[in-house]
C-alpha cells in the first residue's frame, strides 16, 4: 500500500453539534477536529462556506465568494465583550434538535450579529479590512437587499437596479452603518475560520473547500456584471440556464435555473473572474474539490423559459485553458455526470484526481468504473456524495431483486480486498462498505459522516432539483460521536494503511 494513503470525513459546518440552531465555529467544530485527529484521519471536507439564499442551498448563494455569516460563533463574541450572554436567547435560534430552522437564523441571528456590530469598536486591522475591499460588492448587494426588505435585485429600485459606480457611492456614503455591518460579517467570520483552520492544520487535519461551479442569478455577481460574465442580453435577461439532460435517474433532467458563463468573454482577460476566486479559495483552505468538473469541457444550456431541462444543447467549456496555470494546486474534479471522451481528455490533462462513488458501484454489470475492482489511479474514493441517498437508505429502498444482485456485488468486491462483507442488514451492508472505501486503492477515501454512522433516509443532506426544509438541514448531535465508530474507524484505517 502506497505511503499517501489516508481518510477523510465529509461534514457541513451547519451539521456539527451546537447550541445555536446551526453548526458554528466555535466549540463544535474545534470538537470535531479533536474526534478527526484521535480517529487517524487527516482531512476534513466541508461543503461551500457562502451564504445560503434561495432553498437554503450553499450552490444558490448570493454571492461566490462571501462567508456564511449564520456560522459566526455567538459564544466567542460573548467572551470578547461584543454580546452579554443574557442577551443571546437559544429558542429564538434553534429548530428541532435534528434540523436547522433557517428562517430563525436569517432573523434572530442577524439581529444579534447587529448588536454585536454595534459594541464594535473597529480598529486599525478592521479598517484595513475595509479599505481592502475584498468584500465591499457583497457589502453593498447586502446592504441594498436590506433596504429593499430582501427581494432580488430585479425587484430594486431605480437606479439601484443596475449597477453604476456613481449610485453604488453615494449609497455607501449614505448608508455607511449598514454597509460596515456586512463588511463586519466578513471580518468575523474570518476571524473565526482562521484560527480554527490553523488549530485544525496543527493537529495534522487538512481542510477541504468545496466550490459550486455557478452562482445564482440573485447575486452580487449578475447583478454587478451582467453579459460582462455570462450568457445574458445587455437587461441582464439571460439566454439559457444550467442543468443536465435527462437520465436513468431523472427522465427530464435537472433544471438548476443558474446562469451560465461567457466563456469567449472570460478567455479575453485570460479568465481573471475565476483566477481570483479560485485564489481567494486557495487563502482559505488547503485543497479544493470543485463541483461539476464537466461544465468545464461541455456545460447543459436549457433555454430561458423551459420547464423541464429536456430541450437544453451541449456548448463548449474553457476546458483545459482554464487551468494551465494551476496544475499544481490541490484541486479534486468532481467528474460525476455525463462522463464523455472530451471530460476523460481534460481530466487527463489536467492530472487532477477525479471522484468514484460506491452507492454507484453495485450494479451487476461486470464493468462499473465505480467498482473498486475497477480503479485505475489518481481518485478520491467516496460511499457517497452530499447528494446522494445515505448508503442505508439507498440499500433499505432497493427492490428484492436490485437487492440480490446488490449483496453479490458487495460481497465480491469485498472479497476482492480480502474481508468478508456483512450482509445480515442494511446497517451492516452499508459498513462493509465503508471498508471497502478504505481499502480500495484510491489513494483518499472520504466518508460522509452520515454513511459512518450508518444513518438512513432521515440524515439525507440534499435531494437535488427540490425545494424543502429536508434539504441542508440536517445537524448531527454529541451522541453521534461515539466510541463505537471510533473502534470501527480504528480498526480498519489500521488494516488499510491510512493512518
């Protein structure tokens, strides 16, 4: 077994135990960079850090670079003096103890966030933060949206519609409070974020960023730039939207509604837009999986106006032009999807790891390139993705006969790598394939932490194309953190050479 091999967990900050409604940056997530280093696992997945808009989604953010300020730990303003903890009242925070109630947060929190705003003292360092600007587009759009009661920026005003330089400063110099307010968000959430990544980075537990291929269309960035950036008319009206074509799994497609890029405009600055945010992502972790790899090679337009996705048409991606320039950076493709000649070219010449997913894998076909059996070199092996079913609820709903050949499945594979897969239930099926995970010869294998503990369909992260409280919601709690999986995780990151 090769000397890289190691293991990761995948966990959303909103999933991670906390009193707050939500997982933060405090206490809980420090809590589970001591549970990854004491199980032996060197990296942390996270899902995208921006603020969730429409469906509560981190892919349907205002903004692609913003932070999502419901993170911010309300303890440790506490402890430096910019809240009283009397002030900080838990009912108006949480939703049920299982899920995040986002409406509470999108009201509650802010309003808290605002008083801790308002004991700020600033400072020089703040200052400097500012007058950075780093995050002063998202400032403003936020600042904008509070002032027209948070509806898109279709809906705003005129001017404030559309974006001028002019209007955008005399607004600033109008409404400099609320505008400091979001810059504030900013601040603290880095503050935060980066003393946690360096406690995480100290006790041996890299980070892994997550990056949505699009943004939304209610988003600093069309709102800003318009047909500068993507297929649009000069009313910003645009002329297709994202998706994919139908499948075995979705008869008319997936319809994500997203804007979809310019390319040829974006290949005239050499691409500048994406340079910087891939940049900016790169200052806050240490790797980066980026989602929807194949959009680069071919991306799925759906014409304005459709209902479903399946009238859409292929069109050409930057493909590897766009990272010439990063071919040492430790990016993970996600190449999930439509695979084609064209995506197996870029991901060739790129030489970035792609993705094998196990609850793809057990199909009865003899060749499934998801099958480890199968594995070539240079992936990331996951059981799933914050897309798919957990591995127990895909296991519990398959019909007898997809079951039988399932179970055959698991227990060649598995015999493969020299164990013996448990097929007494699905609870044990779905750790049998976890190790298979780990001893495959991916070289990283993560594992939801969900598939870890065996949960079933009510852990389910995200059903894609829906809209529902379901969905980024879920939070995980102390006593899922027990000494149970710790003995399993022990036991076969030993016996598989990642620890």
């Amino acid at each position: 077994m090769g000397k890289d091999r190691k293991y990761g967990i995948l966990m959303p900050i909103s999933s991670l135990p906390s009193a707050e409604g939500i997982g933060t940056l405090g206490r809980g997530a420090y809590g589970f960079i001591d549970y990854i280093h004491s199980v032996g696992a060197s990296v942390w997945q996270v899902l995208p850090l921006n603020p969730t808009n429409y469906g509560d989604s981190p892919y349907q953010s205002c903004s692609s670079d913003a932070l999502n300020y419901y993170f911010i730990d309300l303890e440790e303003l506490v402890e430096e003096g910019l809240l009283k903890k009397e002030e900080i009242d838990l009912e108006l925070l949480l939703g049920t103890e299982r899920r995040v109630d986002y409406g509470k947060q999108f009201y509650n929190k802010t309003a808290l966030l605002k008083k801790a705003y308002g004991r700020f003292k600033g400072g020089k360092a703040f200052r400097d933060f500012v007058e950075k600007g780093e995050y002063a587009d998202f400032a403003v759009f936020m600042a904008l949206k509070t002032k027209f009661g948070h509806v898109a920026w279709t809906e705003w005003e005129e001017p404030y519609r559309e974006f001028d330089g002019q209007t955008v400063a005399s607004f600033v110099k109008e409404n400099k409070d609320e505008v400091l307010f979001w810059h504030f968000t900013q601040y603290k959430f880095l503050q935060q974020w980066n003393a946690l990544k360096e406690y995480a980075n100290r006790n041996g537990v890299a980070i892994m960023g997550d990056i949505p291929l699009y943004v939304a269309y209610d988003s600093v960035e069309v709102w800003k730039y318009g047909d500068k950036l993507f297929k649009m008319d000069e009313k910003r009206t645009p002329v297709g939207v994202a998706g994919c074509p139908p499948d075995g799994f979705t008869e008319d497609g997936q319809l994500w509604g997203n804007p979809v890029y310019d390319w040829p405009k974006m290949r005239g600055d050499n691409f500048k837009w994406w340079n910087e945010r891939i940049s900016r992502c790169f200052k806050l972790f240490d790797s980066l999986r980026i989602d929807h790899f194949r959009g680069f090679d071919r991306y799925y337009e759906v014409p304005l106006g459709e209902t479903t996705a399946r009238n859409g048409k292929w069109f050409d991606g930057p493909k590897e032009d766009l990272f010439a320039d990063k071919l040492d950076l430790n990016i993970v493709a996600e190449d999930l999807g439509v695979i084609d000649d064209g995506v197996r070219r870029l991901m060739k010449n790129v030489g970035y790891p792609g993705m094998k997913v196990l609850e793809f894998a057990f199909d009865g076909m003899g060749y499934n390139e998801h099958k480890p059996s199968n594995y070539t070199e240079n992936f990331v092996c996951y059981t799933g993705t914050h897309d798919n079913m957990p591995i127990r609820q895909y296991i519990e709903d398959l019909d007898e006969n997809a079951l039988q050949v399932y179970r055959k499945d698991l227990s060649e594979q598995c015999a493969m790598l020299g164990f013996e897969a448990d097929l007494t239930s699905a609870e044990t099926m779905c750790r049998s394939v976890v190790e298979l995970a780990f001893k495959s010869k991916a070289d990283t294998a993560i594992i939801p932490f969900w598939d870890l503990k065996a949960m079933g369909g009510e852990a389910r992260i995200n059903l894609p194309s829906t809209v529902s409280d379901k969905n980024w919601s879920w939070r995980f709690i102390e006593e899922d953190f027990d000494g149970q999986t710790h003995e399993f995780l022990g036991r076969i990151a030993s016996e598989s050479g990642r620890v």
